[in-house]
C-alpha cells in the first residue's frame, strides 16, 4: 500500500517553498518600482486521484511515479505580457538553488486544442529529515489570457470527461485566437500600460508617506 502522505510531503515542501521564492522575485521589483514581470503566482500537488487517473492514462506503474509524472508538484507564474514570460524564463535558468532539466515552449508550438503556455521541468532540492531530496517539479509560466483560456478548457474538460462536443470545441479555438489577438494587443501597448501603471504606483507610495 501506498503511503501518499509520505510520499507527497516534500513535494508539498518543494512547492510551498518556490511559490515564496517567486512571489519574493515579485516583490523585489515592486520595491524598486520596475514593472514586475510576475503578476502572481498559484502552486498545488497534484490531488491523489488526478494521480491514479493520469497513472492509468499514461501507463505509468506506481512505482515509477517519481520520475516518469514530472507534475507532481505544480507551480504557475501568471504575467501581464508575452514578453514577460522570457524575462520569468531568464531568471529561472540564473538561479543556482535548482536547476532546470528540461523545456517546452507551447507558446511557439502551440497544443493542438489551442492551449499556450511556457512549461519548464525544475529539479528542486529539498531538506528533509533524512537529507536532501531532488524533487520534480513543473513550472507553467503564462500571460493572464492563456490562463483564462486554459482555465476555462480545463473545466470544460473535466465537465465532459475530455470529450467536449464538437460545437463547444469550436467556440473554444475562436477564444484561444481571441486570448492570443489580445496578448499581441496588449504587447502593442506595452509602454504606456507600464508608464500608467509606474504613475499609479508613485501615487500610491505618496499618499503612504503622508
Ligand atoms: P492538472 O493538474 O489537472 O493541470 P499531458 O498531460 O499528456 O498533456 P504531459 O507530458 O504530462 O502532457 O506534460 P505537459 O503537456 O507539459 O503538461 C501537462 C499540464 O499542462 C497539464 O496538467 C495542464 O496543467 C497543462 N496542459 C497541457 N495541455 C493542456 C490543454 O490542452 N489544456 C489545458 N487547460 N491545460 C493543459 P494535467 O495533467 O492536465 O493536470
């Protein structure tokens, strides 16, 4: 019998700890009043019958779990801007608290059901009782408009146990072009988004020294 709780622990560690180490990355630009290639970001383990079920999908033995599911834990970084996500990306492979063994740019290559994204695969040292354990761990780095979508195709999916009708399969291409027509827009006004959002933050600063 499997003991999940044990298993899963340093997994819960390794996430817990990268969502304070990015939100941090967050919080040093803030401070210094430079746009935040980081909007937020959300981290989870995956739920033990996701587990099982992605296991039996994917032909995974039990036993194998560990190396062969590599989103066990979950981290996702959420960004403003297309271009953000390279600056997210650039900043991952100049750390030297873990390393990042593998990539895959769904952006460029987009998935066949319209899902976009950037996944980079980390190898997380954590410190356990018994030593240090090297974790898997994926990393999703998206703009604000694949999250929506994915967000959305993601309960549509489970809705329909991965067997969305074909009329709803449409309407969910149209609004993957959508969400991309509107990161292109967005990128287009890039400048001036940022210099209202820097106007906004000095007010803020302001009216907290008076
Ligand atoms: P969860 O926890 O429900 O999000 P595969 O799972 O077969 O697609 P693989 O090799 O495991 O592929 O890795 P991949 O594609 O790099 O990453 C899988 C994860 O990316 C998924 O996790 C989703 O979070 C996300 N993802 C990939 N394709 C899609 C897609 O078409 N739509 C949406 N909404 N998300 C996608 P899981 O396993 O679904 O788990």
């Amino acid at each position: 019998m499997m003991d999940w709780d044990v298993m899963l622990t340093p997994y819960r560690q390794a996430v817990e700890e990268l969502k304070i180490k990015l939100k941090g990355i967050r919080d040093q630009y803030q401070l210094t009043s430079r746009h935040t290639p980081i909007e937020f970001v959300t981290g989870r383990v995956k739920p033990v019958s996701s587990i099982l079920e992605k296991a039996k999908r994917k032909n995974i033995p039990l036993n194998r779990l560990e190396t062969d599911m590599q989103d066990l834990a979950g981290v996702r970084v959420m960004c403003q801007f297309v271009g953000d996500i390279d600056t997210v990306a650039e900043l991952i492979k100049a750390r030297t608290d873990f390393t990042v063994e593998e990539e895959r740019d769904y952006i460029k290559h987009k998935k066949r059901s319209g899902y976009r994204s950037y996944h980079m695969i980390l190898k997380y040292p954590v410190q356990t009782i018994d030593g240090e354990k090297q974790i898997l761990v994926e990393l999703q780095i998206r703009t604000l408009a694949m999250n929506f979508w994915a967000t959305i195709e993601h309960s549509l999916q489970y809705k329909y146990s991965g067997m969305i009708p074909d009329e709803i399969e449409k309407r969910l291409e149209k609004a993957a072009e959508a969400a991309f027509q509107l990161d292109e827009e967005m990128s287009k006004i890039r400048g001036e988004v940022q210099e209202a959002q820097q106007i906004m933050l000095r007010k803020q600063e302001d009216a907290r020294r008076k």
